[in-house]
C-alpha cells in the first residue's frame, strides 16, 4: 500500500489521467444504465401499475396490443372477477392553448378490478361518465389541466379531464383512461366489441380463455414494438464500455510498468519479494478504479438533480453499486497484464 501511494504520489499527471478517464468511462455506464430504465418505464410503467400477471389478446393480432380486437363470443360464458377488458388505442389529444400530444386511450370498465383498485388517483377523480377522461401528470407541463375539455383525433366530441394519475405511460406515450364505451367510438366499432385485451392480476391458465391468446406479463412487455430491441442496444453500449474500462486500466498499468522496469529491477536485486510489487500494482489498480468509480457516481447524481424532467431517467442505486463493484473487479483484472511482467523481472537483465 505505501508503495502503490507513494508512487501514484510521484507520478500525479499520469495516474490523474487514468482516473479522469475512468470516471467518464463509469459515469456514461451510469447514464446509460439510468436512461434504459427510464425508458423501460415509459414503455410499461402503466402495466405494471395494474399488477398485470397474465394478458390475453386476440389470436390474431401479432402480439399487439392496439391490433388487437376482442369480441363478446371470445370471451367465456362466465366472467372472472380477477379479470378486467382493457381497451387500448394511440390517439392525438388536443385542447384549447395546450400542445397537441400523442398519447394512448386506454378503456376500461369502472366496475372491474383496474379502474376499482390500481388507480391512483394524484388529484381530481376517477372517471363516472362517458365523457369523462383521466390523464398522465406529464401531460401538466404541456398546459392540461383539470376541467379542460380535450378533442381527441378530429373527433368532435369533447371529453373533460377530471383527474390526473401518477406515472401513467405506455409505449413511450402518456396514458389517458376513458370508459369502454367512449374507446369504441373512438375506435369506431360496435358494441360485439369488447376490448382490445384482458389483463388479469392473478396468473391465468390457458385452458380459462381457449379463443384468446395467451402471455405472461413479461411475455407481453418483451414484445411490446421496440422494446427488446431498445434494451439490448443498451446493454451492448454498457457490455463494450465495461470492456473498453478493463483495456484502459490494463494498458496504462502496462505502459507505466514498462517505463519503471529498471527501478523494479533494483527493487529485485535488493531482495524485495516479487509479491510486494505485485501487491502494489493491484492496490494502485484498485485506488484508481474506486476513485473513477466514486467520481462517476458523484457526477450521475448531479446530472439527476439537473436533468429536465423531460429526459425518461431512473437512477436504481442498487443496480449502479453493482455495476460500481463490477468496475473495481475489471481494474484488478486489467492489473494482471503488468504483474505477470513483475513476475518475470530477471534483476540482471534488466539492469543490463
């Protein structure tokens, strides 16, 4: 330990580097990370509200929720009271002296456990009329308020925003909740239809809905449009940046190992065990690599306090201590490649 401070002391712009480059290298991994979450949650935070375990769809509907078109006769002859008819389409929501915004309608019957319990309403009420809408808090900041009286597409009935809920997205979009009837006339279909899915908070067997196709939630989120694809992109920019820091730690350790190879040398001739250099090389590795990482961690929580709340992030401080933990084990990883040079110091070549 004092060898590895000693040296980290005397060689300040080089090991000052090293860090600088690691705590920008862990602070985009940190971002990253934060923004996949973020828009992980725009695209199923309002599934996951509804404690959904089990989707059923129409068999033909490619997985879709918004092609999806469930019909009376779909359904079994009697009701399960753990169920509820959600009816889904993407829609323009439009007001006087507000931004027109892309959003989803979602239906749904008052009676039935979604609208009944998973609701929370942040201010104003559940809807109680057909005309009646309630809307994503999101939707404030580009000038909704309650008692508005929307349009939606160029339809010419008015809807009235009596309530607003807390983290209501789907699909990237924010959510606003109707009736079922006011989703068919949006749609423009009869009344044999009956909802675009049916969301159960309990886990459904398929033999209980035979004419519908079956999904587990996470069955369901996975082929939401774009999801899979979006999380892996990610993943694989964390996955090469987690890499790219392994390289750094080991090249700069390397190069810096080369330069003092002749001091080393003496340090061996004197009778200094090989261990005591190796242990240093691995506490510098470990010094720089917790400082880069500290860094890193003190720079996402600035960047969390500033960023606008427009930008979907969500910092998971657990999952960010993970990735922390795994940094530090790549640097000791990275210090392998100087300490098998270390090891392989012969004093009398080396001062020759």
């Amino acid at each position: 330990m004092f060898l590895a401070l000693k040296e980290m002391k005397h060689e300040k712009l080089h090991y000052g580097l090293i860090t600088a480059m690691i705590v920008l290298i862990s602070y985009l991994m940190f971002f990253l990370m934060g923004m996949m979450l973020g828009l992980q949650n725009e695209n199923d935070a309002a599934i996951k509200e509804w404690d959904t375990q089990t989707v059923l769809l129409n068999k033909n509907s490619n997985d879709n929720l918004s092609q999806s078109l469930i019909t009376r006769d779909q359904l079994p002859a009697k009701e399960q009271k753990e169920t509820a008819l959600v009816g889904q389409a993407p829609v323009v929501l439009k007001a006087h002296g507000a931004s027109k915004e892309s959003v989803q309608f979602v239906g749904l019957d008052p009676d039935q456990f979604i609208s009944r319990e998973k609701l929370k309403i942040a201010s104003g009420h559940k809807v109680e009329k057909s005309n009646e809408i309630v809307v994503d808090e999101s939707l404030k900041n580009d000038g909704y308020h309650l008692g508005d009286k929307v349009t939606i597409n160029s339809q010419q009935d008015k809807y009235k925003i009596v309530g607003f809920v807390k983290d209501a997205k789907l699909s990237v979009a924010p959510v606003i909740y109707g009736d079922l009837s006011a989703w068919r006339n949006i749609r423009g279909v009869n009344n044999q239809a009956v909802a675009s899915g049916v969301f159960s908070d309990r886990q459904l067997s398929k033999e209980s809905y035979p004419k519908l196709e079956h999904y587990s939630v996470k069955e369901f989120i996975n082929k939401l449009p774009g999801y899979s694809a979006q999380n892996n992109t990610f993943t694989f920019m964390i996955g090469f940046l987690m890499v790219i820091s392994l390289i750094v730690i080991a090249v700069f350790l390397y190069i810096l190992t080369m330069q003092k190879i002749s001091h080393y040398a003496v340090m061996r001739a004197q009778g200094i065990p090989a261990r005591h250099l190796v242990l240093a090389t691995i506490t510098q590795s470990v010094i720089l690599m917790v400082c880069g990482v500290l860094g890193g961690i003190l720079l996402t929580f600035i960047t969390k306090l500033v960023i606008p709340t427009s930008v979907p992030v969500i910092m998971n401080w657990p999952i960010i201590a993970l990735m922390a933990v795994g940094l530090v084990a790549l640097g000791m990883i990275g210090s392998l490649l100087p300490v098998r040079m270390i090891v392989k110091i012969d004093p009398v070549k080396a001062l020759n």
